[in-house]
DNA sequence: CATCCACTGGAAGATATGGCGA
DNA sequence: TCGCCATATCTTCCAGTGGATG
C-alpha cells in the first residue's frame, strides 16, 4: 500500500518572505518610525492631518512602515469618540494622471457596480464627484497615494486634495495626504505650491546596508524557513547582494525565497551558495519579462531588432542599423514602420528599463550618435519575446545565428 | 576658429480610441 | 446623433551637441 507524503520542506511558512506578508516587526527602521508617529501625532490629538511625503527606492521599507504604522494608529484611534479616523490607500502604479487618480479613489469609495469609467468626464466633474464622496465619509480621512510619482507632472490633485477644506470644498471632512514616491527627482520637479503643501513633513528612507539586510533576513528565515534549512553565510550573501546593487529589502527576500525554492526543486535540504546565483539568474530574467509586457508592438520589433543583431554579433549597433533592422522586421510583420524619430522613443524607453544599454559615440565631424546593445542575458530577451509578434520564423533563424555564433 | 556631421531629445500638434451628456 | 473630454501613440519640426576637420 502506497500513500501520499508530504515532502520534507525547505520552507515552513513561505509567504513570510512574499511582497504581501506583514512582519509584526519592522526591523531597522526605528528612526524613521519615531519621526513618522510623530508626523501622525495630530490626527490622534484631534487636529487637521499632516501631509506627508516619503521618499527613498524600491523595497527599503516606505510601504511597509506605512502599513504598519496606520494599522496600529486605526486601533489605537478607536479608544478616542471624537476621533473618526479612515484611511484610503492607493497604488498609483499604473495611473499616470491627477484625473485617473480621482476616478480610482472615487471607484474604491463608491460600491461595485457604481463605477466611473476611466475618460469621458472634465477633470473639474471628477474632481467634484470625489469631494462629494469624501464628504460622506465625514472625520478625518488619510489618503495614502503609493508609487505617486507615476503621475508625473499632471499634479493637480496633490495641489487640490490638501488645500479642500480651506477651498470650501469639504466641510464634514478632514483631508491628509501621504504621498508615497519611489524617485527622487519626483518632489523636486512637483509644482512649488504643491510641494509646500505636500511635503509639510517629509521621510526620507535611505538604502538599508548589508548588516541591516542580514538582520531583516535573519528575521523573516526564522518564520520562514526550517531550522537549519540554511546554509551558514547564504543570508549574507544574499544580503550583500542587495546591499550592492538597490539597498533593497524587496530584492533581498526574494532572493533568498526562489534561492529556496531552487533548493527544493533540487532535492536539497539546505540552501546552499550556489542556490541563490541561480536565484539572482531567475530574478534578472523576471525583470526583463515584465520590462518587456510593457512594451508596444513597435517597441518589441525595436527590442527585435537589437536582439537580431546581438545574434549576429553586430553589436554594439548604431541607431541607424537598428533602425534598418527594424524596417526589416516590420516588412515582415506586414506592419508600417514608424519614422526614425519614434523608434529612438522606443530605444530610450528600452534604455530606462534597463534592457538594453546605450554609449554615446562623439566622432567629431563624422557626428554624434548612440550605440546599443543588450543589456539582459541573450537567452532572457530571446525567451522573453515569446512569439508575441507572429514572427515565429523569424526567432527561428535569430536563434540559428545565434547558435552559429555560439550565443547560447 | 568656423564648419560640419549624425544624431538626440524637447515641444507641439495630429490621429485614433473609448466614453460622457444632451 | 453631435460636441466634448482624456489618453496613448505617433509625426513633424527643430535647436542643441561637441570632437574632428580644414
């Protein structure tokens, strides 16, 4: 008689090193929480809110620390009558105005089913729209807006929301806003009048360093892993890691969960060094993958491009040649090619996601100009076009060359 | 020292798409 | 239906760049 085992694990509570989990702890951010109570202070003494702005990369705890914070300032708030208290928050990731925002904080607030659609409307209607549902709420209400730098400069509302009461636009109602922004330049190219508002008080979070990463590690393996499931030196590898190329709590814990997961698919009991080069492989390949689900047709044609010339060889590649290449491609795709101005667009964009790589070539009255090449494992970027475009002959003679040039 | 090359990248306008209210 | 509204993507135009060249 067989039966059904469950395999011995690596890991005893995986999700204690995922994005969602919520350490009842947070580590090494003492200074930045005593100032940020301090911040929160006048909303449980009664007074109008602060607003608030956080800054500092990815994954250095600005998300967390809010959570967190808000969470015991909800509970700790309950003990007060005249204190009504509700929080709104926001991932503002993939709203790229002051007008999408609105329509989103309006669609969180209104039941399902009652939602405003995302154009249609004057700015001044939605604006209006999210006062009045404000205004129902009634007490103090924070609106937390994360990754607000998505918005760019179309910044209105964070020069509409603060001052709203002052305007006359809510009465029953107290407005604070936490501004929660992963780029730096952000607060600096803000309106003037919206920074003076926005940033009445401001955090800023720097990198964390390896020894605190390794204490944040150390930490979270103790829910997470069993005992002994770690080799001595793997949390300071992936610390340092970490610490070397974003100061990134984020990245840390997700090397060392696919570095455990690399050991378990591997049959090992224990994760080893080894294990999380293998992770660090994974989480390059993550980042194209999703660098490239962003990009347009003619931005993957553009990717194509340089791909087809990195199996070639022919690289790094001047503009012109991509550009070539890329009317090439189009042809073959049997779609109309953009002019040469568009495809840089494309280029610089490629360049912001850190997929492909640029150096400029200053050869003097020959001119200036960029040479690109990949900037992501070969195998990656060809693995990760898929065969999105309907180009399948096409990969298929990139990767020929590619072998032929012992690229992969 | 002016000129030139071969771009880069900002600005503004065009086009297409999807949705509102009358 | 029509006139508006907001947005994404693309096009057109063009000023700016800076080392080599004569």
């Amino acid at each position: 008689m067989t039966s059904f085992e469950r395999n011995r694990s690596t890991f005893v509570n995986k999700d204690a090193l995922s994005e969602s989990y919520q350490p009842h702890q947070i580590e090494e951010r003492d200074e930045e929480i005593a100032v940020y109570m301090d911040a929160l202070q006048p909303i449980v003494d009664g007074w109008e809110p602060n607003n608030i702005f956080l800054y500092g990369n990815t994954g250095v705890g600005k998300t967390a620390v809010t959570e967190y914070l808000l969470r015991m300032l909800e509970a700790d708030v309950e003990a007060y009558d005249d204190v009504d208290l509700s929080v709104l928050t926001l991932n503002c990731n993939t709203l790229t105005s002051s007008y999408q925002v609105a329509i989103a904080m309006v669609n969180t607030l209104r039941e399902p089913g009652d939602e405003l659609s995302a154009t249609g409307y004057p700015q001044r209607t939605v604006f209006t729209k999210l006062y009045s549902e404000l205004e129902a709420l009634g007490g103090t209400v924070l609106v937390v807006l994360d990754e607000i730098d998505s918005i760019g400069d179309r910044d209105e509302l964070l020069y509409e929301l603060p001052r709203a009461r002052a305007n006359g636009y809510l009465k029953q109602t107290s407005v604070g806003v936490i501004g929660i922004s992963n780029d730096l330049q952000f607060r600096d190219q803000l309106d003037p009048r919206v920074k003076d508002t926005l940033c009445e008080r401001e955090l800023q979070f720097p990198p964390y360093e390896a020894p605190e990463l390794a204490n944040i590690l150390a930490s979270r393996a103790a829910v997470a892993l069993n005992d002994g499931a770690c080799d001595e030196g793997v949390l300071n590898l992936c610390a340092a890691i970490a610490a070397r190329d974003s100061g990134s709590a984020r990245q840390a814990l997700d090397l060392l969960r696919l570095a455990g997961e690399a050991a378990e698919s591997g049959e090992d009991e224990v994760i080893k060094e080894s294990h999380v080069e293998d992770a660090r492989q994974k989480l390059d390949a993550k980042r194209v993958e999703e660098g490239m689900r962003e990009l347009t047709v003619h931005g993957k044609l553009v990717l194509l491009a340089i791909v087809s010339k990195t199996a070639s060889r022919q690289i790094p590649c001047r503009g012109r040649d991509v550009y070539d290449e890329y009317r090439r491609l189009c042809a073959k795709a049997k779609t109309d090619p953009l002019v040469r101005r568009s495809v840089n667009n494309h280029l610089s964009d490629l360049r912001m996601f850190s997929i492909i790589d640029a150096t400029e070539n200053r050869s003097g009255s020959r001119g200036n100009y960029y040479s690109y090449e990949l900037n992501v494992p070969f195998q990656s970027a060809v693995e990760a076009m898929g065969d999105a475009l309907a180009l399948g002959d096409e990969l298929v003679r990139i990767r020929k060359r590619a072998t032929q040039n012992k690229m992969l």
